[in-house]
C-alpha cells in the first residue's frame, strides 16, 4: 500500500543544505582574515607559480620543505601539486596563496646569489630538478 505520510516529510529551508560555490566565494570576500581574490586570479597565479618554480629549478617537494623552515607550515609535495592543479578548495586555494608568494619572492630575489642562506634552508644546494620521465 502506498500512502504518502505527510507529518514524516520533513522541508529544508533551502532545497540544498550546503552553500553554491558563488555564494562560498561571496562569504569567504566578505571575511577580515584573508584576501581571497576571485578564482581567476588564484588560477592565474597558480600558473604563474608552477612557471616561475620550475624556471628556478625547484621540486614541488622542495618547495613544500621549504615553506616549513621558512614559515613554519610544512607542506607536502602533493598539496603543493595540487595547488598547481587547482584541485584544492577554494579556501585552502586563498590560505596557501600568500605562503607560496611569498616564497616565491624569496626564491627570486636570491636566485642570483650562488650558495645563498635560503638555498641552505630549503635544502636545495646543487640539486637539480628531475627530468619528467617521457614514455614513448
């Protein structure tokens, strides 16, 4: 027997219980803490950041180890990957941000100078970057 029990349907004030990603990005632009930016520029600098460290030289492990000695936050190789990807959420997207501007700064700004005090901190002294292995 199919009888439609009214008293046990229960309505949601909002027909899904989770806020849309323009209204998280809305809510998040409108918070004191962090500057998100809107999530052009986070790809756009995403981008950059892959270009710019792989010019350098730099892995995306060492850039991980390299914002733990430097700022304190160690990141693993594949969260750095996965910012690179834009396969992080949007907020961890704008919390990563400024870590890896940062560095970024850092990076280039001694990237001239051989044997550098940011080279012995991240690690990197000499060490190359490995060739991305190509299957034909």
């Amino acid at each position: 027997v199919d009888t439609e029990r009214p008293e046990v349907i229960q309505r949601l004030p909002h027909p899904w219980p989770y806020p849309f990603p323009n209204e998280d990005a809305a809510h998040s632009q409108l918070s004191d803490d962090s500057e998100p930016g809107c999530p052009d520029d986070l790809e756009a600098f995403a981008k950059q950041f892959k270009q710019r460290r792989i010019k350098l030289g730099y892995t995306q492990a060492d850039v991980g180890l390299a914002l733990g000695t430097l700022y304190g936050n160690v990141f693993s190789q594949t969260t750095i990957c996965r910012f690179e990807a834009l396969q992080l959420s949007f907020k961890n997207m704008c919390k990563l941000k400024p870590l890896l501007f940062k560095w970024l700064e850092e990076a280039d700004s001694t990237s001239a100078s051989p044997n550098s005090a940011f080279e012995k901190m991240t690690g990197q002294g000499g060490r190359k970057r490995k060739k991305r292995t190509s299957i034909e």
